[in-house]
C-alpha cells in the first residue's frame, strides 16, 4: 500500500517508477534515486522521513471541479460507484448525474452473491442528453439512479431474472442483447 502511493507520488512528479503495482522494483527503485537527486538529498532508493516529506509535500492539490465534490466510492463489498458511470464517458456530464439508489445496490449485492459471480452492469446511470442518444424512454429509470442493466456471465438471464424478482426489483429481460434491466 505504501509503496503504491510513493509510485502514484513518483507518477504525479513526473518520474517513471513504471507501473503502479505496489512493488518496488528496480524501476520504482530508481526513480527514487532520480527524485533525490533532484532534491538534492542522499539518492539511497529508499524512503526515509527526507524523502517521503519531499515526495509528499510535492504533490499538486487535487483539481477540484464545482461538480465532483465527492470521489466516487465503495457502495458495497462487490460494486463501486464509477461501475455505474453514465456512460457517456464524460461528453455531457460527470459521469454521476444522480446518486444511485441505495436499495438497488443492495438488491444487486443480493443477486450478485446468491450467484457467488460477478454481476455486470453495462448501463447504470445515464444523463438526459445520453439517455436521447441511445433511445431511452424520456423518463427512464436510469436517470435517477433506480435502474441498472447487466448481466452474469454463464447465467441465463431469465435466471437472472428470477432471482431479481426474489430481491424485489423489477425487470425487464432483453433476451438477444443477453442482459435484464433491473429497476426499483
Ligand atoms: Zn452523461
């Protein structure tokens, strides 16, 4: 974890500890080495307290816009937030134009760990200008954060189906396109 954030620190700094894996290898090593020097302090590859203040105290200030005022976030143990991104990739709004609803995710949990697979989401929430372009209907669920569609690899979806019924949600299955949109 520590040497994850002395990467991610070296990346923002712009040095090449090559990827952020969390293990600090010869390349994480010597962009270490690169960094003291630069700083002018004992280029040893390792973080002592001189360096980690250097590195740390380097860091630009996150760039905060007026609409992302808090990160997207753990909602349960097997779904993240940016798993329900409008899918606009960032076109026509932050990617979280609603919060989703708390008792859908649940209810994907649920579903999600009776199968003991990973549930898919391939459309969760969607801004009004997204929502036109892929044809939803005007007043779709998936605006407000009480809708998602998705799907469990190696799970019919009329199995799916009935085990989101038995969550309670409601749903409609789209058979060919192989995935049920699930609504509260
Ligand atoms: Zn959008």
């Amino acid at each position: 974890m520590y040497a994850t954030l002395i990467q991610e620190a070296l990346t923002n700094s712009g040095y090449d500890p090559g990827p952020v894996d969390g293990i600090a290898g010869p390349r994480t090593i010597s962009a270490i080495k690169a960094f003291q020097s630069d700083r002018r302090l004992n280029p040893d590859g390792m973080v002592g307290p001189l360096t980690h203040d250097a590195l740390f105290s380097s860091q630009p200030k996150a760039i905060t816009s007026p609409t992302a005022t808090v990160e997207p976030k753990q909602l349960t143990p097997h779904f993240h937030q940016n798993e329900f991104r409008c899918c606009c990739e960032g076109r026509y709004c932050d990617g979280f134009p609603a919060e989703m609803n708390s008792a859908l995710i649940s209810a994907l949990e649920e579903i999600r760990n009776f199968f003991n697979l990973p549930l898919i989401i391939t459309s969760g929430l969607r801004c009004q200008t997204r929502n036109r372009e892929v044809g939803g209907i005007p007043y779709s669920k998936h605006l407000v954060g009480n809708a998602a569609d998705c799907y469990i690899s190696g799970i019919s979806v009329f199995s799916l189906a009935d085990a989101a019924r038995q969550a309670g949600l409601g749903v409609i299955v789209y058979q060919d396109d192989g995935f049920c949109h699930l609504e509260i």
